[in-house]
C-alpha cells in the first residue's frame, strides 16, 4: 500500500517503512506524527484520488531526528558596479519514518 501526502508545501510517495527528509515539524524526536493531507492512496490495482483529499485517509510516521541541510551559497553580482552581497543558508529539517497507512 502507498499514499501521496502533502507537507510543508510539497507532496511524497510513501509507503510503510519510508525514511523521509521534511520541512521541520515542531515535534521530539521519537515522538508520533499523523498527516491527514492525503492525497492518493493505492493498494495494487486499486487507486483512490482524493478531491482534494481522500476522506478518513491518514498516515502516521515516528520523527526520527532534526537537522540541517548542505550550505547553499547565494552570490549576487554586478559586473562593474561595485555591487557584490554573498549569503549562506542552511535548510533545516525533520526525518520520519512511515509506520502506518491508513485509507478511508
């Protein structure tokens, strides 16, 4: 069985065991989350296409750890022009781990 979930403005496949990188979640490690933007959920053949979401559908994950993504270095410049400002960023995250689909 797999879903289509929606979180932190992106959707993702899942499937029971998944390991997913997320937008961080205000949640401890360890703890229990369920997301209840499901989207699609598919079992073989059988497809059901929420609109836009699939009624009763849920999906519960146990968050694994937070962290933070690779730097990323944004440089804008102007030839020239004297014009040069350099920033770094670094994404932060949330990794779960599906544990359950749930179809309605």
């Amino acid at each position: 069985m797999y879903a289509v979930i929606a979180t932190g403005g992106k959707q993702y496949r899942v499937e029971a065991g998944t390991v997913l990188r997320i937008e961080l979640l205000s949640a401890e490690a360890g703890a229990e989350v369920k997301f209840d933007d499901v989207l699609l959920v598919g079992s073989g053949d059988s497809v059901t296409v929420g609109s836009p979401k699939v009624a009763g559908a849920s999906v519960t994950a146990t968050v694994q750890r937070h962290g933070q993504g690779d730097k990323v270095s944004i440089v804008k410049f102007r030839r020239r022009k004297h014009y040069l400002r350099m920033k770094n960023h670094r994404q932060k995250f949330t990794e779960v781990k599906v544990t359950g689909i749930t179809a309605g």
